[in-house]
C-alpha cells in the first residue's frame, strides 16, 4: 500500500466542519494536515510530508489549494516529490478532472483516499505553466477572468459564507454568478483588445499549420484568451480538447463571440465543440499578452490586478499526479 497524506485547507468551501470529523474519523492523525491559505502551517505540514516519504498527497480543497501545495512542494526541492491527489472540496476543480476525483460524499471521499493508497494506481506528470513566475495550470484574460471575480465576489465572499452554501456550491453557484454579474458585464464590455504572441511559434491546431516564432498569433477583440495544460474549467466543461494530445505544450484558446452568442453557444463551446467561427486554438510553449489598457486578469482562478499584459511559458517543473 501507498503511504497517504491529507492536507486540508481549512478555507475551502468543501472543508465544512462536518468534513473534518469525517477526516479526523477515517485518516490516522499523524496523517492528516489542516491549515489555513497561505499561512506557515501549510509549509510546515508540506516538510514534514517530504520528511516522513509519503507516497501520495491528497490536497483538500479546489485548483488554488492544489497549485499551492504543488507550487510549495517544488520550491522545497525534495530528491522525490509525492503524487498529488487532489480532493474535490473546492469552488473550482479543473484539475480534479484530470484525476477524475469522485463528489464530495463520504462514499466518494473514501473511494478516493483508497485510490490514493493503490499501489497500482496510475501517476503520470502534469506539466504547469509559468506566468510571470507563478506556477498554474491555466489563466486567463476577458470573460473567464470577469466570471473568476465574480463568483469570488457573490459566492465566495457573500452568499457562500454561509447557511446558503450547499444550495450554491457548483453548479448553482456558477450560474448565479453568471446571472446576476458576469453577463450584465459582459453586454457592458463584450470585447478586450489584445495581442497575442509566441516568441518560439506556435502551431494552429484546427488546420495544423506551423507559424513561426515571433508571429502573431491574434491582435483584436477577443471574448476571452485562455491558455492551459489541463482539459477542463471545471464541472467536466473539457474546453481544452486538445491538451492531451499537444505533446509538449499548452493550448492556446481565444473567443470572439459577441454577447448573444455567448448565451446561446457557451456550455456547447465551453465542452470543447469545435467552432472556428467563434473560437481559435494553437498549441505554444510561450506566449506573450498585450492588452491595449489595464485589465484583470487570472491565474489558476485566482483575479490579479489590472495589467496591460502578462507573459506565459511552459514551466520547467511537472508534479505527479494520480489519474485514472
């Protein structure tokens, strides 16, 4: 059996005090880490995992949770890394796809943290990006990065921090968001103008056409740029088909759709149809953003302040990740 570890971050909104007497319950407590975003436990509990060998971390919480553990855990440098296991107890859970992470229930908890300790279990690298010397695995500018702000703002900050959260979690809690801010936003400022390009090329993925480096890859309006190295937003929505079979690169995805067809083609083009009338894909290991005024923008969901542009490249680093 695989020696397991949990670390839960105890600001997730799957982390519910519920939750924690059923970790404390079914996970020996030598094993089970609980910390606060951001604070020095989480850094002590990642050395102590590296001291002890664990063969496998379960990361409680949603994509911010898991790049910050693995962000911490390379910064360590350890001779071995553990395999991420990501738990889905998170708002966003893109990279909880990739390990196909069962629902929150205590069935699917328990199903996961008995995947976790398979020694046959299948571990396979997931690449990151490197934006601006922060380690994710997507980011985005326009209508994602709006909508990231926006959940954060009504769900995360307001209705969520409260008895309302499980009828707001997920699914719910996305089209809330969506109604109430994102898209009277998005009939306000359809567009961000910007400019796309790849100092070491790209190549176009809808007719496999190879520019090189230095082109342009778009310069307009675009409903949103996004670049990943993972299929999913969330929810299962793969708007990145294309990730597991680029080889050694990230995908590159840039929207123009105007407002109505947003509301009409969203779910169909965020599942990942391919529609080259409103969406273009390209496979690059770098990218270079330029945006004709300061405008937010977010890495692995998280909103970062306005900027007129930001740099991507394919990181150095990869972390082992449980997939199945």
């Amino acid at each position: 059996m695989r020696r397991v570890a949990v670390l839960l971050n105890r600001s997730a909104q799957g982390v519910t005090a519920a939750r924690l007497r059923w970790f404390a319950a079914h996970v020996a407590a030598d094993d089970l880490f609980v910390t606060e975003r951001d604070s020095p436990d989480s850094i002590r509990a990642l050395r102590t995992v590296i001291a002890r060998g664990y063969d496998v971390l379960c990361t409680g919480g949603g994509d911010g949770t898991f790049m910050r553990a693995a962000s911490e855990l390379i910064a360590l440098a350890p001779a071995r890394l553990p395999a991420l296991m990501p738990l889905r107890l998170g708002t966003g859970n893109a990279v909880h796809d990739v390990s196909a992470s069962s629902p929150p229930t205590r069935r699917g908890l328990a199903r996961d943290l008995a995947h976790a300790a398979d020694p046959g279990a299948r571990i396979a690298p997931l690449r990151l990006l490197d934006v601006d010397g922060q380690l994710t695995q997507f980011a985005g500018v326009g209508l994602d990065a709006d909508w990231a702000a926006d959940y954060a703002q009504v769900i995360k900050r307001h209705v969520g921090t409260g008895p309302l959260l499980a009828l707001v979690r997920g699914v719910p809690g996305y089209a809330l968001t969506a109604i109430t801010r994102t898209i009277p936003r998005l009939i306000r400022r359809p567009f961000v103008a910007v400019k796309l390009i790849a100092p070491r090329g790209a190549r176009a993925l809808d007719g496999d056409a190879a520019l090189p480096p230095g082109a342009t890859l778009y310069d307009g309006p675009a409903t949103l740029v996004a670049v990943s190295t993972v299929p999913s937003y969330s929810a299962g929505l793969r708007f990145f088909g294309n990730v597991d079979r680029i080889g050694d690169a990230f995908e590159v995805k840039i929207a123009f759709a105007g407002p109505l067809q947003v509301l009409r083609h969203a779910r169909r083009i965020l599942a990942g149809a391919p529609d080259p009338a409103r969406v273009l894909a390209f496979a690059a290991r770098e990218l270079r953003v330029e945006l004709a005024e300061p405008t937010q923008y977010h890495v692995g969901g998280d909103v970062l302040a306005p900027a007129r542009g930001f740099h991507v490249a394919l990181a150095d680093h990869a972390v082992p990740v449980l997939r199945r």
